[in-house]
C-alpha cells in the first residue's frame, strides 16, 4: 500500500484473499480480492437501499432511482457525448444495475486498464446525479414497461402474491419493482429524497475484483471517493418485523393462459441466522438436479413441467420456497400434496447423508466456479454484504460443511410447517383468444 | 499476505492451445489455464434439424436431448447421479437459432476431469434413448409448448418465422398445435435412426479449458473417442434464402399486460461471409444495446417506449433472418413501431458517423477481451471459431480484424441487406 492511500484508509480485516479498508474521511467500505484469472476487473458499489427502505407511496422508488443514475451527472452527460452507457459500451464493458430487496448495485466489468474510467463514474453518481424530471418521465414508461413484462410471467406474478401474502407488515410485501400505481406516480422530488437519504459513502460498500494493482486502486479510489462527504443524518434504519404467522395462507390467481402453476412458501429466519446453511442443503436435496427429490417426485412423474426450490437468503427473515409449472392435465392439488408428501418424509425420517454430501459438495462447488471470474464474484458478494457481510459469504463453505442430516430435519421441523406456509396457485383462464391460431392478417 | 503476481501478459492462444486431430476426423483442443481448480467443455457436432427430415425437424434437438436419459452403462439415474454428486455438468443441445450444430457444454471441478471425459465419451457413443423415458419427455414436450404458446415473445417471433421462411426450410416455426402433434408422433426408433444416420466423430470439434494437464486430456479422449465411428463426413447443404415476405400479423393473447413486436426479414448473410463483421459492428450501433444503440436511444431513453429493443443477424453456417424485437405497453405499440423504422430507414439511408464506428470498434475489442476472463468464455470463443472454421489464431486476429473494418463496409454490407420496407411486422399481445 502506498503511504498516501495508507493514510487514507484504515484496513478492517482480511480473509480468504479478501481485504476490507474503511476509507477514513467518510466511512466507504472497500473490499478487494485480486482474482488474476486475465487483464479484467469488475467494480461494483452496493448501496445498503432497496425495496426494503420504502413504503406505500414510493414503492419502486429505489428501482427508479437505479435506472435514473443511467440518465447523467455533469461528467457524464449525453448532451456532451459522454452518456454513462456509452462510455461503458464503447470500453466493451459489460455492466449494469440490479435493484432487489436489500441492495441496489452498480458494476462494470472491464479491461482492467480501464479501471479509472469505472471508478470515475461511480464516483461521480454517488452524490452528482441529475435525477431531473424531463428524464423520469419518458423512464417512468420504460420501469412500467419493465413491470408489464413481469405481469407476462405467471412465475413472477406467482411469487410477487407469494411475498405479498406471507409478509404483512414486513415491507418485503412489496415487490421491489413497486406497485403500478406508485411507479407511475412518484414524483421526482420524492426520488430525489430518497437519493439525498441513502445515497452516501457510509451507505456502500465499494467492492474491486479481478486483475488490479493494490496500491494503485486504493490511490485511485481515495481521489475519486474520499472528497464525498459522509451523509449529514444517520442512514434511517428499518424497524418493521414480522410477526409470527399463525396459520396456512392461500390464495388463488386467475389469468388466461395454459398451464397451472403452484407454490409453496414456509417462513423461514435472515440469512445471518445460524440455520441458513442447512436450508440451503435441504433446497439442494429437495431441487438441486436430477436426483433431487423433488424432481424425482413431480417431474420424473409427470405432475410437473419442472419446480425450482429456492431457499431466500435476504436480511431479515424470508421464505423457502417451491414452485412448479403443473404439467397441463395434472391438478395443481396433486402437485401441492407431493410437495407436502416430500416435506413430511424429510419431517419423519430425515436425509441419507449421502444425499447431503452431495448437497454440500454442490454448494461448495458453486463458490469455486464463482472464482473463474470477477463478475461471477462480484454478484455472489454483492448479494452476501447486502443480506450480511463478506465474512459471511467467505465462511459460507466451511458452514455448508459442517451441516449434517439431523440439521436438515431439524429445520424442516421447525420452519416447514402448515403454520408458517402459504400456499399459491396461478390458474390458467380457458380464452378464445390464447389458441395457436388466433392470428390475423393486417397486410 | 503476499499480494498475488500480476496476470501475465497472455500468449498466443495459437501457441498455447494444444491440439490434436484423430484418425477419424474428430478434432480436439485443450487450454490449460491454471488460475482455478475448474474447467470447461465447449464443443460442437454436425447434428442439427438442418439434418433431420423437413416434417420432423425435431427429431434432431429431442435426440440431442434424450443422450443424457441412459447409455448401455449406466441409466439416466446414475449418470445423474455420478455428475450431480461431484457438482459436475454435461449437457447437448440443438437450438432454434443454429440449424447445424448440436453444443455440447460442460463443467467440473479439475479433480473431477477424468469424471467428466469419461461420461462425454460414454453419452456421445453408447446412448441407448429408453422408451420410458422418450415418453416422460414427450408429456413434458407436449406441456413445455402449451406453456411457450402463452409467451408473447416466442408467439411473435414464431408466427414471423412461419411467414418468411416455407415449410420446407430448418428455420421454419411451425405452429405450437403442429408441433404437439410432432413430439407425439415420435418413437425411439427415430431417435436411434437419427442418431446412426448423422452422429459421428467426423465433424466433432471438442474444447477444454481449465486446471488441467493438457496431453492427459488429449489422451483420455484419444482413448474413449479414437475408435468411434466416423459418421458422415462434414458437409453443410445451403437451403437457401427466400424472398421478403413483407406484411403484418397481430397475435392475439388475452391478460397480456405487455405485448411483443417482432420485424424479421430474411437475409443472406453467414458467420463465415467477409460481411459479417461490417455487417455485426453496423447492427451494433443500430440496435445492439437498449441503452446506447440508436434504436434504444430513440426509442427507450428519448420517447420512453420500451423497456428493450434489440435488432441481430442471426447468421450461422446458413443464413437466418435479420431481427429487430421490442416489448411494449400495447397501447404504445404504433408510436414504438413508427420510431423504430423511422429509426432504422435513416440509418440505411445515412450510414454509421465514424464516430459510431470508433466506438463501435472500440466496445467490440473491449467485450472481447472481458468475455475471455473465464474458462467457459475462453471454450466457447475457441469453440466458435473451430466451429466456423476460422481456426484458434483467429481469437488473436481477431481485434485487428475488427480495428480494419471500414465505415464504407460496414454501410454497404448492412444497406445491402436490411429493407424497411421488407420486414414482416408480428405483434403478439392484447390488442
């Protein structure tokens, strides 16, 4: 480390090639894990804001606001043709924005010798974005857009009921993409509030993965990021929970289309919970390939199309969840009964431990798939600081590890019960107009 | 902690790729790239529905499929069972978009490499397409169509391919009700005929890239693949390019918040044409992008209309059409579709600005270089460039080949082949 950017950082803590700095003067986090698998890099910034910080009135705002830090800052303007996207396109970049729950994230992955570049429009966003009202306008009809294409999914629509139904108070009732009414809605104002809220160096974490040199990033980082000033109020905390469900939920979507689909949902704990490990063996055991039980029990039988078993892991406490396009024929209450049926046999007589050391050694296996590249770890690290921290995602391995098949029961016991479940089915409506055939020639 | 060396600067991938061509034609490459304990499979064979016989095409992708579901060795339940358990993946498939190749992916940790040879090997030459297991994929088959019949997006592009291209052409769609009927006419004795008929080492392009010992891997498969049975000998029969077939067609879905519009409009242009890269940096600045393109500038940053524009040529070994999709509310429909060939007329009529094409130039060799930061992006850019027959030192020609492209080439190619006025206009929605 360079004595100048020695000084403006404070080193945290290091681990599995990991190392956290604290740059002093505004308490931006950094992670850096050099990863020289070719001359490329990705930087990301994950700022600790998503769908989880808004209510009624503004939800979506956070997805917005995502897509508005595209439309410009005074470096970095398309009237001077220097438009984010197109300096990014032109360096072959592959970047983006994702919005979720707990987080929003900005990444670039480039030629490692265009790190500046990366760092500078990060940088600059941070606090200098234009959020001007000429640009929400036309961008409000691109997020609808963006909604009405997820309206198409009956698997969006499906699991948007799902957290809808299974989260009361809890603001993870909201999709993150915001309700129609709010999206068209929000004013740009209220955008700006919420930039001016959680925008801030002690909100992010900045995050440098790939072929870089140390002491060089560091220095660049400090120039660009240490002039930013640290928010002037503390960052709001959220202090909505849930509580306990008390009872099956159900509910039922109609739509037209053709084939069924079903899902079901337990409440479950945060991912910094002790048992998340073991709920993400027993999702590899329940739908992790071929073998997996679930498979073998609703798609190799032929109740279903296919199921995806998918074990949240968000800040606070979240779902497991199964979801299945029922095979046309089959009765959505047939597959829900076998779902049930699987549960209750892992309740009753747990798992072989073969079957977990297949789990583990699959769970294992993805964290070092993710080292073949930076953007691979930069989104697996993202998700990790955003629902916990670093440390987190590095232990992860070694808590996969020591999970045994009494884990695995012990936690379908305690959480996949008919008290913590809801229950959702998506049903085909017959319509005239959805047949194969329903063209018509407008030459 | 010691800082890692820096990345090295990168050989030659003509002189670090190890290759090896066997007696019966089935050519072979490995990288080693030892930064982690992984590798990658990329790999291609000449066995697509361009192969199988015009009123089944899908014979070719449902065989692909099925290799997977048994072999004389072991069921599909323990071959699963063996990846699965060492989280290793192998997979063959026949997509819409080539009508030549069957892909052949995988995926291991480097101790499982024998693990993941050993099954490519078995699955290639000893599959044996059990009868209870073509039935289970047919109901899914027949399930998966009636779920795809409800997308907007594959009913507009379907329903324009059905138009441009005759029945009897690889790149023909027919309808979702056709194709059921197809997949439950199916029995294993066509599976197997296909399979004896086209399958064979003549045309089989593997590529490994990872944590292993390269002569060792050359071996392996010298030894499992060595006397395999040549199969017919590569060979690519042209079916050739229909006329614009220019009108409308609206798809009508209920429920559908969003609706899909496609223009397509057949084109002549091949992966291996001189074209192809004037061509694909014109398409580029047209409407690669929803952010940066003209297309998505227009349409999605400046009138608000889409959330993704994208235009492509679909250009393999045989030419496929030229493609501009939108998704729209369906109240915007027309107000998208006259900014888009709006959009698209000048740009034929006006060309590329050079600066469009420095930048276009510039992102082209950028993206090259980030997408080889992987085993997988390595394999598959090798596997591309064996498939098309341009060879491994293409991947090092490659930025300069792009860096010579001329702006009177790239607007000549893309002029010569993209007709406002010929595009087939499919939306699928609730209108």
């Amino acid at each position: 480390m360079s004595p100048a950017s020695g000084d403006a950082f404070e080193l945290l803590a290091e681990k599995a090639g990991f190392r956290e700095f604290r740059l002093k003067a505004n308490g931006l986090r950094v992670l850096l894990l050099q990863n020289r698998v070719a001359p490329v890099a990705t930087f990301a910034v994950v700022y600790h804001v998503g769908s989880r910080n808004e209510a009624v009135g503004y939800t979506g705002a956070t997805h917005l606001l995502e897509h508005l830090m595209f439309k410009g800052t005074p470096e970095f303007d398309r009237s001077k043709g220097t438009a984010v996207a197109a300096v990014l396109e032109a360096l072959g970049a592959r970047f983006n924005a994702t919005t979720w729950f707990d987080r929003t994230n900005y990444y670039e992955t480039i030629p490692s010798d265009a790190l500046e570049t990366a760092l500078a429009i990060e940088a600059s966003r941070m606090r200098r974005a234009h959020l001007r009202d000429e640009d929400r306008v036309p961008e409000m009809t691109v997020v609808r857009n963006e909604f009405e294409r997820g309206e198409n999914s009956p698997f969006q629509v499906l699991y948007k009921e799902t957290f809808a139904t299974a989260f009361r108070e809890h603001p993870y009732h909201h999709p993150t993409i915001g309700w129609r009414a709010d999206i068209e809605g929000v004013s740009t104002a209220r955008l700006r509030e919420f930039y001016d809220t959680f925008y801030h160096p002690n909100n992010a974490t900045a995050m440098l993965i790939g072929d870089f040199d140390e002491a060089e990033a560091l220095a660049s980082i400090a120039r660009r990021f240490g002039p930013i000033p640290a928010s002037p109020r503390p960052i709001p905390e959220v202090y909505t929970t849930e509580p306990p469900q008390e009872g099956e939920r159900r509910f039922v979507v109609r739509r037209a289309g053709e084939v069924a689909w079903c899902g079901l949902s337990w409440r479950t704990v945060a991912a910094r919970h002790a048992d998340t490990p073991a709920l993400a063996v027993l999702g590899n055991i329940l739908g992790g390939g071929i073998t997996s039980r679930l498979h073998q029990a609703l798609v190799e039988k032929s109740l279903a199309l296919s199921m995806t078993v998918v074990p949240w892991q968000l800040r606070d406490p979240a779902l497991f969840s199964v979801f299945a396009p029922v095979r046309p024929g089959v009765e959505p209450a047939q597959v829900e009964a076998t779902i049930r049926q699987e549960i209750a046999r892992v309740a009753a007589d747990s798992v072989t431990e073969a079957e977990c050391e297949k789990a583990r050694t699959q769970i294992e296996a993805e964290v070092i798939f993710d080292r073949d590249s930076s953007d691979q770890i930069a989104a697996s690290l993202s998700e990790a600081i955003a629902v916990a921290d670093w440390q987190w995602y590095a232990d992860y391995p070694a808590a996969i590890r020591r999970v045994t098949p009494a884990d695995v029961q012990r936690v379908v016991l305690a959480y996949l019960h008919d008290d913590g479940l809801t229950v959702g089915t998506y049903v085909p409506k017959p319509s005239a107009g959805n047949g194969a055939e329903a063209s018509a020639e407008e030459a | 902690m010691t800082a890692p060396a820096a990345a090295p600067a990168r050989r030659l991938f003509a002189e670090s790729v190890r290759h090896r061509t066997l007696g019966n034609g089935a050519r072979l490459f490995v990288l080693e790239n030892r930064f982690n304990p992984t590798l990658a499979l990329s790999g291609s064979f000449q066995a697509g529905r361009l192969y199988a016989p015009a009123d089944r095409r899908l014979v070719a992708s449902v065989t692909a499929g099925e290799l997977m579901k048994g072999t004389g060795r072991r069921t599909k339940l323990q071959l699963a069972e063996d990846l699965e358990s060492r989280a290793a993946s192998l997979s063959f498939a026949s997509d819409l978009g080539d009508p030549v190749g069957v892909d052949v992916v995988g995926s291991a940790l480097s101790r499982d490499v024998d693990l993941l040879l050993d099954a490519l090997v078995e699955v290639l030459r000893s599959p044996v397409f059990p009868a209870e297991e073509l039935d289970k994929e047919k109901k899914r088959l027949v399930g998966a169509i009636r779920q795809q019949q409800e997308q907007t997006s594959l009913r507009a592009y379907e329903s324009a391919m059905r138009r441009i291209y005759p029945a009897s052409h690889p790149l023909h769609r027919p309808t979702g009700a056709e194709r059921i009927g197809k997949v439950e006419a199916l029995d294993r004795g066509m599976l197997e005929a296909f399979y004896a008929a086209r399958y064979g080492a003549a045309s089989l392009a593997l590529v490994v890239v990872g944590d292993v010992e390269a002569d060792r891997v050359l071996d392996r498969l010298e030894a499992g693949l060595g006397s395999w049975k040549p199969g017919p000998a590569p060979a690519i029969p042209q079916p050739g390019v229909p006329p614009a077939v220019p009108g409308a067609e609206t798809v009508r879905l209920a429920d559908k918040a969003n609706a899909d519009v496609v223009l397509a409009m057949p084109s002549d242009l091949v992966r291996t044409d001189a074209d192809f890269l004037p061509c694909s940096l014109a398409n580029s600045a047209l409407g690669q992008s929803s952010l940066t393109s003209r297309l998505g500038v227009r349409v999605r940053d400046t009138e608000g209309l889409t959330y993704g524009i994208h235009s492509s040529f679909s250009a393999t070994h045989v030419p496929g059409p030229f493609v501009v999709s939108l998704t729209v509310k369906p109240e915007s429909r027309d107000a998208a579709l006259d900014a888009t060939l709006d959009e698209i007329g000048k740009y034929v009529r006006g060309g590329m600005t050079d600066k469009e094409l420095a930048e276009e130039k510039s992102s082209r060799i950028g993206r090259f270089k980030v997408d080889l930061g992987s085993n997988s992006g390595i394999a598959q850019a090798l596997d591309a460039a064996i498939y098309y027959g341009f060879g491994v030192a293409y991947l090092d020609e490659f930025p300069g080949k792009v860096a010579a492209v001329t702006k009177a080439e790239a607007d000549a190619a893309f002029a010569r082949r993209v007709r406002p006025e010929a595009f087939t206009v499919v939306s699928a929605g609730t209108f």
